[in-house]
C-alpha cells in the first residue's frame, strides 16, 4: 500500500515565529503550531497515519477560522445565522460551522437575544418604524417567535414618523398640496409604518396654504406655458397646461385663477 494511503513519516519540524512547519519524508509539509504538535505528540521520525493527518488539517483550519471570527466580531455585531452563512459559503461543513459558533458563544462574542435587543434599540434611535426593524430581523433570519417580545407604542411610533417626515418635506416644498401629501403618504408607507398612524402624521404636519399652494402653480404655469406655446396655439396650448397642471395636482380652481393673469 502506497505511503500516502496509510500515513507519513515525519522528516523534520522547523520552528519559526511561534509556527511550526511538519516536513515529511514525501516533501510535503504542514504548518502548524505548538498545540498542535503537543496534542499528538508529534516528534521527528514518528509515522502519523491518515486519520490523525486529518484531524491536524481540520485543526490548522479552526484555528484559521476562529482567529478570522475573532477579527470579524471585533469590527461588527454578528448573529447566529449571519456566521453560520458566512463559514457555509467558505466551504465548511455543518460540524466544523457548530465547533465554531460553540467557539463563539463561549466568549459570548455571539448571543442572539442580546443581538435583538441591541439591533431594535440601534435602529429605533434612527427612528426606523416596528415593524421595519422586525421585518429586517426576520430577513437576518430570526423567527417571529424570537422577535415577538418587540415592542413600541403609538406614541413612540408617532414621534418616528414624525421625525423623518418633517426632514423629508424639505425636499416638498415646490410641490401642490395633492402631491405633498402623496407623497408623505408613499413614503411613510415604505417605511413600514402604520397606515392609521401615517394619516395622523400627515394632517398634523401638511397643512394646506393657499398663498403656498398659489405661488407653486404660478412657478408651474410658467413652466408649463413655455413648454407648450411654440408647439400648440390658442385653446388647444390652454388644454395642455391644464392637463399638465392637473397631473401635478393643482385644482381646476386654482388653475383658472392663475390663468386670468396670463
């Protein structure tokens, strides 16, 4: 039977910056460390079958892969599933991947309850709705029974939507009425918050201005005249504006007041 069926005849162990290299009589070597050689007592001359070869391999590999996790975990807060996702696309298999999240939660580098609580506390801060953490912890691979102890009043979800609404409506201030609210409403809806509670935001926060709502269509009836007089003449060029208007979510009203002074 051929040598490397049966094991190899250790040639020499050379020592170099707390690192041990095995040289076996074939020519290959193995790097590994002290623990290593002390757990099998490897020495000079010694013959190490197949199994024990293995097992120094799959060693050498955990301690690749814990000193990576202990480097990972220091820089970011990792659950359960997102370092069993991690090692599985690394190519471990399932016994390997156990060994080190045992690893793991023996120094309490990894605790899933602890990772809920911190995750809900950091991201309601940055006033993400309820259900969009819970949502985003279902999606990192929790269960609905591990979230199910989340919660957060009306109150608290209110001061949220409030929060980011009233940042957002910076960036409405050229809109009609119609659009503001439309789209306070779409975006408050995109980020999970509640439809009941979304209402209530939006008419506390949007208030209707007739001289706001005015000096918009004006700046828009402008727009809209000189886009559409060269190509169209008299009543059809009325029609267009109008129905550009109306798109934009000016009422015919107001569109016909402003219209009296063109």
């Amino acid at each position: 039977m051929h040598l490397n069926n049966i094991g190899k005849q250790i040639k020499k162990l050379n020592i170099s910056n707390n690192k041990i290299t095995i040289k076996f009589i074939d020519q290959s070597r193995i790097l590994t460390s002290f623990d290593v050689i002390k757990k099998y007592h490897l020495k000079e001359g010694k013959y190490v079958n197949k199994k024990i070869l293995d097992e120094i391999i799959n060693d050498n590999l955990m301690v690749k892969y814990k000193t990576y996790l202990l480097k990972i975990c220091a820089k970011h807060e990792y659950n359960e599933k997102e370092i069993e996702d991690k090692l599985f696309n690394k190519g471990l298999n399932k016994y390997q991947i156990n060994e080190l999240i045992k690893f793991l939660k023996n120094r309490k580098l990894i605790d899933d309850e602890t990772y809920i609580e911190s995750y809900f506390r950091v991201y309601s801060n940055k006033n993400h709705s309820i259900k969009k953490i819970k949502n985003n912890l279902i999606n990192k691979g929790f269960s609905y029974e591990d979230i199910s102890s989340l919660k957060s009043s009306y109150k608290d979800e209110y001061k949220k939507a409030e929060k980011i609404l009233i940042k957002k409506l910076k960036t409405y201030d050229k809109l009609s009425y119609f659009y503001k609210r439309k789209k306070a409403y779409a975006y408050l809806v995109n980020e999970q918050f509640d439809d009941e509670l979304i209402n209530d935001v939006v008419s506390t926060n949007i208030i209707y201005s007739q001289e706001l709502e005015m000096k918009n269509l004006r700046r828009e009836y402008s727009i809209a005249y000189y886009k559409y007089h060269y190509k169209y003449l008299g009543e059809l060029c009325n029609k267009k504006v109008i129905q550009y208007l109306l798109k934009k979510g000016y009422s015919i009203e107001n569109i016909r007041i402003i219209e009296k002074e063109y």
